[in-house]
C-alpha cells in the first residue's frame, strides 16, 4: 500500500510511536533484528505523527483510517480483518475513521536501509 497515490514515502526525522503515542503503541518483543509492535486505535482516534522503519502489520481487527503525511497530504484505506501489507520506512500519523476499534500487531525490520 502506497501511502498517497503516487507519492513516495520517506521519514524525515525519526519520531517513535511508543513515544508519541503510548496510548496506542505497545512493545511485545524487541531484539536485535525486529521490534514488534500492537496498536490500538479507537474509533474516532487518532494518533500522534511517528515513524516506522520497513514494516509488516497484519490486521487483526481492521477498519477505515486515514494516513496524514508530514507535508499534509492524506490518503484513506480500509483493511479487513486479517489483511497484511510490507511498508517501506515512513513518518505519518492514522486516523480511524471508522467506526470500530483497530487492532494491529506491526513488525519493524532493524536491518532495512
């Protein structure tokens, strides 16, 4: 998934979600390959900019959100449940649009560029 159509995503200064948004953001693991990640997100919520480095997120429960970019565009997605996509490194921050909670366990690659 592309975060705007047509634009490419890039992480201008690094900001960690467990950080910005500890309401939303949890560490399950961490090593020196892979952090994992569970976000939670409300219906309604959202949460504060932040970063990832190349990720994979499954869905577990999935709903609409919209993505804000830092140079403010936004784009919208929904996701079922189950759904699971690969991200390059970014700095955005998710709006749940919808009307049911989000919940989503996201892997964050150590070792990608």
């Amino acid at each position: 998934m592309a975060p705007v159509a047509g634009r490419e995503a890039t992480v201008l200064t690094y900001i960690d979600p467990i950080e910005s948004s500890p309401n939303n953001y949890r560490v399950l693991l961490e090593n020196e390959h892979v952090r994992v990640l569970r976000m939670t997100l409300k219906a309604g919520e959202s949460d504060e900019q932040h970063s990832h480095p190349a990720m994979t997120v499954c869905f577990v429960k999935g709903g609409k959100i919209r993505i804000h970019l830092p140079d403010g565009q936004a784009d919208e997605a929904d996701f079922s449940d189950g759904d699971v996509l690969w991200h390059e490194a970014w700095t955005h921050r998710i709006e749940n649009i919808g009307d049911s909670p989000i919940l989503s366990f996201i892997v964050e690659d150590k070792h990608a560029p």
